[in-house]
C-alpha cells in the first residue's frame, strides 16, 4: 500500500482499489475496525473526487456498510444501505441488477437489524422488480423469491 501511495498518490484511482483491496483484507480477516478506517478514507476520497452518486462512491458506500453491518454497527450502516438503494435507483433505475442487488443487500440489513417487517416489504419490492424486469425464470428472481418465501415462514 505504501508503495503504491508514494508511487502514485495518495488519491489515485489505483491508490483507492488497492486500499479497497486492503480494507476486504482486513474485514475477510476479523479486523472490523481497520476495514470500517481504509472504506471510510475510500469512500471520502471517491465522493471528493466523483460525487456521491457515481457508481464508484456508490460500491464504496456499500462496502462500507457491509464493514459496518459486520462489525455490528447497524445504525450507522442501515442509513448506507439506504442512501446506496436511493442512489442506484437515481442512477441506474430500478430494474438494473445493481440496483436490485442493493434493495437485497438492503433486507438482509434490515433482517440483521432485527426489522422483519421492513425487511419484507424491501424483498417484495425485490421481487417485483425481478419479475418485472429480469423475467420470472431469471436466476435472481428464483432467489429472491425464496427468500421472501423463507421470510414470511419465519
């Protein structure tokens, strides 16, 4: 990392995927905080540099709240599923993967979170946009479905 920083500066765009990299490092090894640290500087960095709704500060945001959820920070990584939802919709409309991935990422939050309900209603969301936009046979929709499904047995 250090190499990389002083070869080509602190905010290149090479610079903050190798902290990215770094940050997955250290959440895939326990370290919650340190992570939590190199995707808050990633993401300040991106903003700074993109915007906050530029497809890089929206994964940035989202890696950030999935360091957060992992840590067991909820409050402050709900409002970042959150932001990142509204932002892909903005950005990419509702029918895009991405933007249904982040509505799932979302649930599962809410699920972690303890709000079953809120959870629901984002999955059956979820799964409208799949059907709608995705298809009834498309793998995601198959997975979204059984989620649902398994939430509303719970």
């Amino acid at each position: 990392m250090a190499d990389t920083e002083r070869a080509l500066g602190p905010v290149h765009p090479e610079t903050l995927a190798a902290r990215g990299r770094l940050a997955a490092a250290y959440l895939a090894a326990g370290r919650q905080k340190d992570a939590i640290a190199a995707y808050e500087r990633v993401l300040a960095e991106r903003v700074r540099m993109y915007g906050p709704e530029h497809p890089g500060s929206l994964n940035a945001r989202g890696d950030l709240a999935a360091a957060l959820r992992s840590a067991r920070r909820l409050k402050n990584a709900v409002p970042l599923y959150e932001r990142v939802l509204a932002g892909r919709e903005r950005l990419q409309g509702p029918g895009h993967r991405e933007t249904i991935t982040a509505r799932c990422d979302l649930a599962s939050a809410y699920y972690t979170a303890g709000r079953l309900t809120d959870m629901i209603g984002v999955l059956r969301r979820a799964l409208d946009d799949c059907t709608r936009y995705l298809g009834p046979g498309d793998p995601m929709t198959g997975t979204v479905r059984a989620n649902l499904d398994a939430a509303t047995r719970a």
